[in-house]
C-alpha cells in the first residue's frame, strides 16, 4: 500500500499538503515584502516605496484559513510573475510598471479576508 491510499492516511497527507500550501503562501509573500523594496527602488523617489508593517506570519497563517484552492493558485501566480520581474532602474519604470500591473491583475479576485499578512 502507498503512504496516502488508505482512507485516514490520505485525510492526514491532504491536510499535511494544505498547511505545507498555505505556509508556503506566507512565506512567499514574507519573503516578498523584503526583496521587492531592495530590488525595485531605484524606480521610486526616496521614501515613497509603501511602508507596510512588519509582515505578521501568524495573521497572514490565520488569514489562509478563508483561502480557497483557486485564492492560493493566483497568489502563487502573483509571486512567480513579480519575483520574475526584472530589477527596476529609472530607465525601465514605464515598462516595470506595466508588468506590474500586469501581475496584479488577478489578486482582485482573490476571497476577502484571504492573505492578510
């Protein structure tokens, strides 16, 4: 028998998988509040970068909780598309912005509540 073909062991790997997802979600997104800053400011005006508060892992777990299946896909587009993006000098902050926008299209639809951190 594989590890997850009975029926209890395949209720404790979906659920191991589901709380693997959505900590992941969080520290994708932890990990994004660092690295976007220090890798895009050179297309801001100093101190005009959004100053977010220090991200909150245990709000941003508790917030997974209202996530659905289709929520944690289009956060990890989200991630994979901005991680992606080139580092954003002045010359290319017209084009940065409209990938950008282009990567945040989809979190408007994302559940309310979902993804606090």
């Amino acid at each position: 028998m594989q590890p997850c073909e009975s029926p209890m062991k395949s209720l404790a790997c979906c659920s191991l998988l589901l709380l693997s997802a959505c900590a992941d979600v969080c520290q994708r997104g932890e990990a994004l509040s660092t690295t976007f800053p220090e890798r895009h400011t050179a297309c801001f005006a100093p101190n005009t970068l959004p100053s977010s508060p220090v991200f909150d892992a245990k709000a941003c777990d508790t917030s997974m909780n209202v996530c659905s299946q289709t929520d944690e896909r289009a956060l990890h587009q989200y991630f994979d598309c901005v991680e992606a993006l080139p580092v954003c000098t002045a010359a290319t902050k017209a084009a940065f912005n409209e990938k950008f926008l282009e990567c945040a299209s989809g979190m408007g639809r994302i559940t309310e509540g979902c993804f606090r951190p």
